[in-house]
C-alpha cells in the first residue's frame, strides 16, 4: 500500500526531477496528456497548467494515491489502473511517467510499445532512479528478508538505444542530485526517505513487531553510511531522464 503523506516527504526534493523531465518536452498544443505512475497529483496538475487546452490524465495502481489526487478540485481527470495494462489512444501528444517504470517488470518492451502506438510528432518523457547501487540500497537488500531487484532499471544509453530504434529523436541524460537532509527528528532522514519508495515491499511483507526489528537495524547501518554532518546528512541520488520525441 502506498502511503500518500510518507511518499510527500521531503515533496521539493521528490519535484525536481519531475520538472528537469517536462521542461525538456517541446510539444506546443497537445491533445492528451498522460502521467503514468501520478501519485497524489500535485505534479500531475501542472501539466494542465502548462497545457490547459490538452486533455490530461493521471493514471496510478494505488487507490490511495488516486484517492488523494481526485479529492483536489482541477481539470485532470485521474484513474486507478495498471501503468502495464495501459497503451495510448490516438490523440495522445504527450506522456509523462517519472519515478514510476522501476516498479514494472518488463517496461522496456512495454516503452517500444507505447512509442510504436503513439502518433507522429508525439512526445514520450520518463525518468527513474538510478541508484540501486547506493549504500542505502545495498543496505536494505543485505537485511531485507523479502527479495529485493538490484538492478531494475537501465541506464541513459540503454534506453536511447531503445527509443532511436523504435523511430525516435532521444534526449537522454542522468544527474546525481545531492540532496542535504536535514536531521529534524530521532530518525535518520535516509530511513523517512526510503520508507515511502524502495521499503514498502518490505513493510508489506512484514508483521509491526518484525518491522521495527528491520526498521531499527536499517537505521543503524544507514547512520554508518550517511553520517550527520553540522545538522545535515547528504544523500546523492542518481537519476536517469530520456525525452523522445516520436
């Protein structure tokens, strides 16, 4: 279960990708917009913001998540559904999905598809995380007793070649965004971070009791490789963008 208010952590720094990713689209007049993996919606409505004559829709598997997007009034309309079950209509001119591809298995295919099935001249923008590799990571899947993916993502190069091939002109690049958490609570930032994204098969498979086990030794092991430093601790994190336009 997704849990809108854990995920809003740290909201500014969750954002940015989000508009590093649009600000590179370069469609003027869309007809529909879709965002794929939504989440509460906030971002979701900036879109209508950029494009207001375009139809948009917010499409996410959780029904909080969607719950929590159409209880704010706005002329988005969202839906609950699978991002794998989904394909484009015809007048589809623009689909987002950011930090949502890493949690469906397969989507390489399911990207060749969608750029197959989109009209000439639209655009498809996605980014991911790209830091399975990062201390925290390799943390959670070393104390983790459900089975972690450590690799579910490709990299900028991997996903170009895939949109060249498909018949798209690719922008694909990666950043590493330092993020300074500040040290507000008794908890590591690390741990609030992660507990709304990578942790949650992790939460779901466990009782409370066998939770706060894991919970407290992961924090443990986070302190030692992210160390407070005058209030603060850094946290990179890389993530992976690709803008093709079809």
């Amino acid at each position: 279960m997704w849990d809108p208010a854990v995920y809003r952590r740290f909201g500014a720094e969750r954002s940015r990708p989000f508009f590093d990713l649009v600000g590179r689209i370069g469609a003027d007049r869309p007809r529909a917009v879709a965002d794929l993996g939504c989440g509460p919606g906030e971002l979701t409505r900036t879109l209508a913001e950029r494009w207001p004559d375009a139809r948009v829709t917010g499409l996410d598997s959780s029904p909080e998540m969607i719950a929590k997007a159409a209880a704010q009034p706005g002329p988005v309309e969202f839906r609950q559904g699978d991002i794998a079950d989904w394909s484009p209509g015809p007048d589809v001119d623009v689909v987002v999905t950011n930090a949502a591809l890493q949690w469906v298995p397969g989507h390489r295919e399911m990207l060749a598809r969608w750029a197959a099935a989109l009209p000439s001249g639209a655009w498809l923008a996605m980014q991911v995380p790209g830091n399975f590799d990062s201390p925290g990571h390799r943390a959670a899947r070393e104390l983790s007793p459900v089975e972690l993916r450590s690799d579910p993502v490709d990299d900028a190069v991997g996903y170009a070649e895939l949109l060249t091939a498909a018949g798209g002109t690719v922008d694909a690049w990666e950043t590493t965004y330092l993020h300074l958490l500040p040290v507000t609570s008794q908890e590591h930032p690390v741990l609030r971070w992660m507990e709304g994204t990578a942790l949650r098969p992790v939460r779901a498979a466990l009782n409370d009791e066998d939770w706060a086990v894991f919970r407290a030794a992961f924090e443990a092991r986070l302190t030692e490789v992210y160390p407070e430093r005058h209030g603060l601790v850094a946290f990179p994190f890389r993530r992976i963008f690709v803008v093709a336009s079809i």
